[in-house]
C-alpha cells in the first residue's frame, strides 16, 4: 500500500472518530465535557474537537491527491478509496450536524443527492470508456463545504460575534453549487448518457 492510500485510510478512520466524537453519549461513562462561553456564546466542546480533526482529515485529502499525482502513485483502488473515505467523512457529518440542529436539513439531502447523481453519470461514463474531470462550480462547492462546515463546527467564530452569518453563507451557497454541478455534469453528458454504443 503506498503513501496516498496510507494517507486516504487514516481518513477514513479519522472519519469514524468524527462520528463517534459527535453521536457517543459520553455521560454514560461518566465523562461531562462541559460547555464553554467564548464571546458570550455557549460552545459545546464535543464540536471543536470534531472540528479539529475534520481539519486533520481534509488535509489529507488534499495530500493524498497531490503526492499520488506528483509522484505518479494513482491507482485504481486508491481513486475508490478516496471517493468512499470523501462521502463516509462529508455526507455521515451532514446528516449528523442536521439531525443536531446545527445547519439545515436540506443541505445534505441536496448535497447528497448530488453526489449520488454525479456518481452515476461518472460510473456510466467510465463504463464507455470516458473519464468525466471534475468541472470548476464542482471545485467551488466542495470548497465552500468544507470551508463552511468548519465554520459550523466553530459556531462561526469569531464571525458570530459580529453577526456575520460566515458560516450559514457558505454552506447554502455550497448547496446552491451542488445544484448548478449537478445539472451541469447532465447537460455536458446526456449525449453520453444516453447513448447505447459503448466507446470502442
């Protein structure tokens, strides 16, 4: 196994922390991890920590892709690996972080939807031969995601303090991008998709 699928691994695992940090019902083991007040704002601690290692583990989705393309280590299981590590840590923190009431609700099932979409013009796609790149309002939406969720983990500090939505912007506009990729992956593809001869 080389570097970049080490590197996608530990994301992975990374992302079953995210998701334990975030569901374990931590006072049943008699562990209290008490709010704090930062800028007249009640923080529970569970979602800096969680926070901080989404941090961690987007960064090393971003090292996994350029030490595998630098360093010419791309292979077919590290490009699933990858996409399974990317929807087990981004689409598990949607659902969690909508179900606690932190964003809304319609943000993953957007997001998501997208995805699944994306996923399944890409697979039939690559079942005629053809490698779909990803397109620049794709790039914007995931940047403004993981941008944005990091926010959210933050309670939008320091910009709630100011009353700066930072955070909800984002995040909606993220959505917004999942929407004008998705039909943009179909409008750029429908030829392809519906085509019945495969690519010799």
């Amino acid at each position: 196994m080389n570097l970049p699928n080490k590197l996608t691994i530990s994301r992975l695992i990374l992302s079953v922390v995210i998701i334990f940090v975030l569901l374990f019902p931590f006072y049943l083991i008699n562990v209290h991890l008490e709010p704090v007040i930062i800028g007249g704002i009640r923080c529970e601690i569970k979602y800096f920590i969680a926070g901080g290692l989404f941090v961690i583990a987007s960064i090393t989705d971003f090292l996994d892709g350029m030490i595998a393309r630098k360093y010419k280590m791309i292979t077919n299981t590290g490009k699933m690996l990858d996409a399974i590590a990317d929807k087990v840590l981004v689409d598990s923190v949607l659902i969690i972080l909508a179900s606690q009431g932190m964003i809304d609700t319609i943000i993953p099932v957007v997001v998501i939807l997208r995805d699944i979409v994306v996923n399944a013009i890409q697979m039939e796609a690559a079942s005629k031969g053809v490698v779909i790149a990803a397109i620049k309002s794709g790039k914007w939406k995931t940047a403004s995601l993981m941008v944005g969720l990091v926010l959210v983990f933050c309670y939008n500090l320091p910009f709630e303090m100011w009353n700066l939505q930072v955070a909800d912007f984002l995040m909606y506009f993220a959505t917004i991008m999942s929407l004008i990729s998705m039909f943009q992956y179909y409008f750029m593809n429908r030829k392809l998709i519906f085509s019945d001869n495969e690519k010799k």
